[in-house]
C-alpha cells in the first residue's frame, strides 16, 4: 500500500469523473453540463434543469411540457400508501417519514432490478413525480391531517407548494420556490451524492441508493443545517438578538449553521448569494425586512469573527419560513430537489460502474492471541 497519506474526511479526494456537474471555485461557478447553475436560476425554471439533466440539453417549450406531462402522470403513489406513515409515531422526523416512503416504493417497481440508462432515468423520473406527494403529505399524515392532493392545472413546482401549504402561491412565491429548487439541484459530490453513488455501485438500485442519500442528508453538517438556521433565528427574534446570540455561541467555540463549506470554505457561496437576493424580495413583500436585517447581521459577524461565510442553507432557510413552509419540511424539500441531481449520478454510477471499495491506513495493534 506504500506511504499514501489519510485525507481526513477525504478533503480534496477525487472519487469519479463525471459529466455531470463541477464546482469552480475559482472562477466561482457552479458548471451543470456546461452551464453555469445561477445563470441558469436566473434565467430558466427547475423542469429546464430536469430536462438538462436527464435528456442532456435544455428543453424547447415543446420538449418542457411533454416532460411536465410525463411527471403528472406519475404524480400518483399507490393505493393506501399513506397508510404507511399514520403507522408511524407521530414525533417521527419528516426526513424520516420521507425516507420510509422512498424505500417504500422500490417494492412497487416491477422493473426494479433493471439498471439500463433508459430504466434508471425512467425510475429517477417516477421518484421526482412522487417526492412532492412524499413529502407534503405524509407530513401531513403525520400532523393528523388529510393529505392534500396534487392540483395538476398548476406547473410542478407551484403544485409541490400548494400541497405543502393547502393555499395556492402567489407568483413570487411561486417564482422563488422554484427558484430555490433549482440551486438545491445538484452540487457535484457532496456527502449524499457520494453515499448514493457508493450504494449504486454494488448494483443496488436506485430506491436504495437514494434511500441512502435521504439518511446522509438529514445530518446537521449538510442538509440539516436550514432547519437548524431557522431555529437559530427564531431564538433570536431581533437583529440584536442575532449579534448577542452568535457572539455567545462563539464563545462557546460552537458551530453555526449554515456557515461554511468544505469546497467553498473561504468565498461565498453564490447559490446562498441568489437566495439572499430573494430572501430580500420576500421581506420587503411581507413588510419582513428586520428578518433579513438579521441574517445580514448574522453574515457581518462571522465573517468578521470567523472569516467564514453563508453557505445555502443560511438563506434557503428564512426564504422558506417567509414562504410559510413548516420548518421540519426545509430538508425534505432540499432532497426533493436533489432527487434530479442524485438521479443522473445513479444513472452515470451504473453506466460506468466500478465497485467503491477503498482502503485503510490501519492504527490498531497487531500480533495478539486469543
Ligand atoms: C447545502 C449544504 O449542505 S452546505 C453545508 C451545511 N452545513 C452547515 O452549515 C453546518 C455548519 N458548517 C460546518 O460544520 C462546516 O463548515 C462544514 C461541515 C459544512 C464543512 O466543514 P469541513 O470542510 O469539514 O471543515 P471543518 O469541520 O474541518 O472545519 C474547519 C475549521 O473551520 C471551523 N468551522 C467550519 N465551519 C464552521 C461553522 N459553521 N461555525 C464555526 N466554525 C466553523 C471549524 O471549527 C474548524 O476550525 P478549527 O480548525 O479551529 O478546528
Ligand atoms: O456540496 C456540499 O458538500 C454540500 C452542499 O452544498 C450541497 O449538497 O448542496
């Protein structure tokens, strides 16, 4: 094995090729199949990005629909699923619930052991129909209440947050949700992508792979982290608030969510650059402006204090909370999102597949006997 050095937390590690997706942190742009993603949030919509992703080039208004339709058609989960999550506890996590309903839904596939491109996309596609039904609605179940159903008049991502909210959006909310879900999309290799790549790369199937992802995300070090930032502003309630409450917490030598980023680390972040831009809309909208006062407060602080700067989560989080969204559902709707970005790297894992399977650089003792 020679002297290869350990990289901590594989800092810096190159785990594939793909063609999928690349942050250049230098040129600060995130490269989805060769265009930049906050271009592409500005300028096109979350099912442009499907589009992008699954067929490989941005759809004419044509190509947009037929894709739109194929998603409706699916946007159905089989008979008496929901069934599945009034069994579980009520205090269960809506990560949870969400992961139980992916899972559940590998055993409804007839052509579950296919791992052809043209399967794989036809599975990721049927996941990305359902997730929103997923999500909205075995929350809440959860909450004791009737499940909302899909309004198929409205695009796909308008429906996702009617049926999470029960009240149809405005434009800008509209607008700014699907925004949101595009630069939650696809982020090259974070922890979640490289779990569901490493469960792809047994021949498992996609459910699983995905299962998986859903359980990597829910960790506080990555997706968890906005719900975490909601909480974190709630407690502190004003832009005083947040300066006496992060200064204690730096004190404490504690980490704050949604600063950070193992890629980004010292730049910001231009995914939570765009969502800043939208938190602003939202408040002067709302007449919320003391809430993004407090994020900007919160950004000041520790980049003075830290020199680290927001990540996406910092801003997703209060966009969503000004979009009347129920905090236990913000990482919920970060794996939906994903749930495009996840699918190519299954399909590109088993299009090209070699079987993940490092090594260690082994600390323990040696030569015992029993
Ligand atoms: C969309 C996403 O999933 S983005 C990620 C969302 N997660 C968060 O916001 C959680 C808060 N952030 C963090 O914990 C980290 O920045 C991570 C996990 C995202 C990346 O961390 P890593 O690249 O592993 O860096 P690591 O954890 O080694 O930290 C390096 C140093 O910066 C400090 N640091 C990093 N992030 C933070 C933070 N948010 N608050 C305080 N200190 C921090 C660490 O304490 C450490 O300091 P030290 O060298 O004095 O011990
Ligand atoms: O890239 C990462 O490590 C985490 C992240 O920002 C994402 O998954 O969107």
């Amino acid at each position: 094995m020679g002297e290869q050095q350990v990289k901590a937390g594989l800092d810096g590690v190159i785990a594939t090729d793909t063609e999928i997706s690349y942050l250049d942190v230098e040129n600060e742009e995130i490269v989805l199949k060769g265009y930049d993603l906050i271009e592409l949030a500005e300028k096109k919509n979350y099912l442009d990005l499907v589009h992008l992703l699954f067929e490989g080039s941005l759809p004419d208004q044509q190509g947009r629909l037929s894709m739109e339709s194929a998603l409706k058609k699916e946007y159905a989960l089989p008979e008496n699923f929901f069934d599945l999550f009034s069994m579980l506890p009520k205090e269960t996590h809506a990560m949870d619930a969400m992961r139980t309903g992916i899972s559940a839904l590998a055993g409804y596939d007839s052509q579950i052991d296919d791992r052809s491109t043209a399967a794989n996309r036809d599975k990721a596609l049927k996941v990305l129909a359902k997730i929103p039904n997923i999500v909205a609605n075995s929350y809440h179940t959860l909450q004791g209440e009737n499940p909302i159903p899909a309004n198929p008049d409205l695009p796909y991502s308008t429906n996702f947050l009617y049926m999470i909210t029960g009240k149809e959006p405005t434009n800008l909310e509209a607008e700014t949700f699907d925004q949101s879900l595009m630069v939650y999309s696809e982020h090259e290799m974070p922890n979640s992508t490289f779990t569901a790549r490493v469960i792809a790369s047994t021949n498992a199937d996609i459910y699983g792979a995905m299962t998986g992802a859903v359980s990597s995300l829910k960790g506080n070090l990555h997706g968890g982290a906005n719900e975490a930032v909601m909480h974190m502003l709630l407690e502190a309630e004003t832009v005083e608030g947040m300066s006496k409450l992060l200064y204690e917490k730096l004190r404490n030598k504690e980490r704050v969510m949604g600063f950070g980023h193992r890629v980004y680390m010292k730049k910001m972040d231009p995914r939570a650059l765009l969502m800043k831009k939208a938190l602003h809309k939202l408040a002067v909208e709302r007449g919320r402006e003391d809430l993004y006062e407090m994020c900007e407060r919160g950004e000041d602080i520790i980049r003075e204090e830290k020199g680290l700067y927001p990540n996406l989560d910092y801003y997703a989080a209060p966009v969503y909370y000004l979009l009347n969204i129920p905090i236990p559902l913000y990482t919920p709707i970060f794996f939906a999102a994903r749930v495009v970005g996840l699918g190519a790297h299954v399909i590109e894992q088993h299009d090209n597949n070699r079987l993940y399977r490092p090594r260690v650089h082994y600390t323990g003792p040696r030569g015992l006997h029993p």
